[in-house]
C-alpha cells in the first residue's frame, strides 16, 4: 500500500519561489521505478546514487536531507559502508516522513535543473538496461563486511561488470535470451555475495580500467571512445 506523505501547507513565497499545494502527495516505493522511470529522480550522494519521486526533488535540499537521514540511522556510515539496498531502505523511509512543505519549489529553471535533466535521462538509460540489479532486492539483510576504497560504486555498476565477466559463458545464445540468463543469476545471488564483485570492480577502476559496452578496457580507451562519440553527435 502506498502511504501518503504529509500535505504541503504554509510555505512563504519568496523570489524565485511559489507557496507548495496542499494536494496530498503519494509516496512511490523506489521498487516501482521500473515500472514508472518517467515519476522519480536519481541523486547522487556522498553515498552513491538513490531513487526518489520527483515531488521529493529539490536543489541540495533532497541531498542534505537524505546525508542527514542516513547519517542519523547509521551514525559510523563512513566507517562501516553499508549496502545500497539498505541505504536505498533509508531513502524511502525518509520520503515517507518529510514534511514536504520545508521544501523550496523553484519556478525558474535553473542550470542544476537542466544538469538534474540530463543526469535523470542518462540514469534511465542504463536503468533500461540494468533492471535486474532493482528488481528483485535481495533476502538477505546482514550489514556486510567493511570494504575499502569502493567509493560511489554501486549495484548498478556491480551488475554491470557480473555482465561482462559472464557474458562470454551465453555466447551461443541471443542477446535476449543470455541477458535473462545472467539476470537470473544475480537475481539468485545475496547482498554479499552482489558485494563481492561491487568490490571487484572498485578494484578494476584502482588499476585504471572500466567497463565500456561490455568489455573490460582500459580508462584512456573509454574515455576516448566517449569524447569520440560526443563530438560525432555535436556534429
């Protein structure tokens, strides 16, 4: 059942900004971007990237508050990463609790609008592809093992290299077809089993390699293949 954050009442206008609606607003679990990518945001954090609807968007406001809710419920965060799932778990019980009527609403655009745009656009692309990694969270729910140096590297990520190192094994299959079978088999895996190659990749990106269009190559190489991309479609 979707709950039903608290109504926007009583917000001074200001320049640049408008008094929120008191329209009830309802909370989307972030499990349901898959079906509904077009209804919810991706920010980037201290802690990676999250999901949250889009009425609960606004420029640093949604960060500081998701940092402080995340710092509130595991106050040693940097010094014992947690999973995303669990800190995606934050996210969402955080939305489910903000009085959204603290929240400026801008009525001009704004460059980090526009940067906010291109940031969810890029996101839905590799969401399309990258599914699997949201859809069937896992069963297990143990704080993982501290690990060291992975930075901002998500599941999404983690998925995206399980794919390219297993690949290869479905060879002989289509595209569709070895796409569902590596799906299922991450599907199949638990949060610390997904951590492990989270942490293989972190270390992939240490020795100055990275993943582009599958293939594990090196980071001049897929920097060049991206600034190579970008000017033939300025062009």
């Amino acid at each position: 059942m979707l709950r039903i954050s608290k109504m926007c009442y009583g917000v001074s206008a200001k320049a640049g900004y408008r008094t929120a609606t008191s329209k009830p607003i309802e909370f989307l679990p972030s499990h349901l971007v898959v079906q509904k990518p077009y209804d919810f945001h991706a920010i980037h954090t201290n802690y990676g990237w999250f999901i949250i609807p889009k009425p609960y968007y606004a420029y640093r406001w949604t960060t500081s508050n998701i940092h402080k809710a995340i710092e509130d419920r595991y106050p040693d965060i940097k010094d014992v990463p947690r999973s995303h799932e669990m800190l995606q778990k934050v996210v969402d019980d955080w939305g489910q609790t903000v009085d959204l009527s603290t929240k400026p609403i801008t009525t001009k655009t704004t460059r980090a609008d526009i940067k906010k745009q291109k940031d969810d656009a890029l996101y839905r692309t590799q969401l399309k592809e990258d599914m699997p990694s949201l859809v069937t969270p896992s069963k297990q729910t143990t704080v993982p093992k501290k690990r060291s140096r992975l930075g901002t590297v998500t599941f999404i990520h983690a998925w995206n290299y399980y794919f390219s190192i297993t690949h290869p094994k479905y060879s002989h299959l289509d595209k569709k077809e070895s796409r569902r079978e590596i799906a299922n088999e991450w599907n199949a895996m638990t949060t610390e089993e997904k951590d492990d190659y989270r942490e293989a990749y972190a270390n992939l990106l240490n020795d100055g390699k990275d993943i582009h269009k599958g293939k594990i190559v090196s980071r001049e190489e897929k920097l060049k293949k991206q600034f190579k991309k970008k000017k033939s479609d300025d062009k």
